[in-house]
C-alpha cells in the first residue's frame, strides 16, 4: 500500500508543479509580476509557518545555522528564483518556463562540484551540463536580429532563477539547522516572501489588493495553497521515503504536464524545437547522473514491478 501510496504522492506532485506554471500566466493577467510572486508566497508562508507552530516543538530559529538556511533558502531559491521567474514567463509559455526550470538538478550538480566537489561532474558529467544548456538554447529559440527580447530573455531571466536556486540549495549543504525542512521551508517563504514585496517596491510597481476576479483568484490560491504549501509537505515526505535520485525525477515530469496543461487550458503553442530541447536536457541529466541510474534504475524496475 505505501509503495501505491508514493506513486500517487509523486504525479499529484509533479500535476501541482508541473500546473503552477499555467496559473503564473493566468495570474500575469491580473498582477505585476513580482508583486504577484510575493503575494504566493505571503499565502504559503501564512499556511506553513502556521503548520509547523502548531505541529512541531522545535519549529523557531535558534542558530546561526538556522538563520543562514533561511538566507540561502528564503533569498535565492525563494525570493530571487522566483521573481525571475514571474517575470521571465511573461515572455514565454508556461511548457518553456517548465522546461527551463527543469535545469535545476542539473545546475545544482554544477554549482555543488564547483563550491563543495562532487562526484558527478567528471568529463561525461560536463558534457551533460553543456548538452543540457544547449538545449534550453534550442528551447529559447533565440534571433539573432532580437537577443533583447521576445522568448529568449523570458528563458535568460528563468534560467538566472534556476542559478539562483543551485546556489541556494548548495549552499544549504554547508550550514547546519536545528529545525524540519518543512520548518525551514516555512520560515524561507516568509522571509523570501518580504524580499520579493521590497523588490516589488524597489521596482516600482503598482501596488495593488488581491484580484477578486475568480481566474486571478484561483490562480492565486492554487499557487500558494496547493502548488506551495502542499506541494512541498508532499515533497519532504517523498524526499524520506525515496530519496534524492528518484524525487529529482519529479523536474522531468513537471514539463510535460505543464506543456499538455498550457496546450490544452491556453492554447499554447509546443513547437518541435521545443520538444528537442527538452530532449537533450533529459539527455544531458542522464550523462550527468548516470551512476546513480546505473545504481538506482534496478531499484526502481524492483518496485514498479512488486506493484502488480
């Protein structure tokens, strides 16, 4: 029963991600993009924080550690990462922000073996660090005639945040936390959700109330209840249970589901070089983590096949 259990916790996570990217262009309609992404995660951290005070004894910050873990998490993973990213998807389509983020494993290998040394980034590894930004080029499909804007800078901005959340997630690695990772979360969305108000301020945006317009509102609340708060309970829950390897997985579905969303939901166009691209991401992942899929993959065929 739990093995059915993963199973269904792992594509209702990656459903929630993979439609968050089509209720960010919904919301785009409604919201100046960085004041938008603070309102997600005002509501998110509302929701956690609330959680984990609640459901757990030692849910404060106390340390040095903890605080720097909100630093790294709250301002590059939250804050920067996602104020590119709401920005940067006005520019594109919900299936090319969902193909760009899915760089994210493999720009944290990147950052991992050039900030702390990791195993992973050997010739073949590099070469699939360069395949897989080779095809987020194919992705942004870039003219030359027009490198300032149009699909390429939506893609640049969103693959800025996907740095932003390599370096934020490494630099996790080298502190120690006395709290959850859901207590961590929590705490980091609050944190980033201030940073991205601020920037909303610095930029200036109009400020403005929550739509109540119902698209602008169930995206809003889709964004922040489920596709936030949810989302990454669920997440923590299958990082325990599976693993780093297999929950990574997750970043290769998301865009497919945001791809199919965005087609059918918005009528988006999926283009063939927008399929290639994604293609040789996938590729340059396995080239990158192919010791943990030899390793792993057995494993995996082990469980699939003990389900029937």
């Amino acid at each position: 029963m739990s093995r059915h259990r993963n199973i269904v916790l792992f594509f209702t996570l990656a459903l929630l991600w993979g439609a968050s990217f089509v209720a960010i262009e919904v919301g785009l309609d409604y919201y100046p993009p960085v004041l938008y992404a603070a309102y997600r995660f005002d509501l998110a951290a509302l929701i956690l924080v609330s959680y984990v005070l609640v459901t757990e004894a030692d849910s404060l910050p106390r340390t040095r550690g903890d605080l720097a873990a909100i630093g790294f998490s709250g301002g590059l993973s939250v804050a920067a990462n996602n104020s590119l990213l709401f920005v940067g998807q006005q520019y594109t389509t919900s299936g090319i922000a969902s193909i760009t983020y899915s760089l994210v494993p493999i720009a944290t290998a990147a950052v991992a073996a050039a900030w702390i040394g990791g195993s992973d980034l050997d010739a073949r590894g590099g070469l699939g660090v360069v395949l897989a930004f080779i095809g987020v080029g194919l992705v942004a499909q870039p003219d030359p005639a027009n490198l300032a804007g149009g699909v390429t800078i939506g893609v640049g901005l969103i693959s800025i945040g996907v740095i932003a959340v390599a370096v934020g997630s490494v630099g996790l690695r080298t502190v120690e936390t006395t709290f959850s990772n859901v207590a961590l979360t929590g705490w980091a969305m609050l944190f980033g959700a201030l940073l991205i108000h601020g920037f909303s301020l610095g930029l200036g945006e109009p400020q403005r109330l929550p739509s109540t317009a119902l698209p602008a509102l169930g995206a809003l609340l889709f964004l922040g209840v489920l596709a936030s708060a949810v989302a990454y309970v669920i997440y923590f829950t299958l990082l325990d249970r599976l693993g780093p390897f297999e929950i990574n997985l997750v970043s290769y579905v998301v865009p497919v589901v945001a791809t199919v969303t965005g087609a059918v939901l918005l009528a988006e166009p999926v283009t063939a070089l927008t399929i290639a691209g994604f293609a040789v991401i996938v590729v340059g992942f396995g080239l990158l983590k192919r010791h943990a899929i030899a390793d792993e993959v057995p494993r995996l065929l082990s469980r699939i096949g003990g389900l029937f």
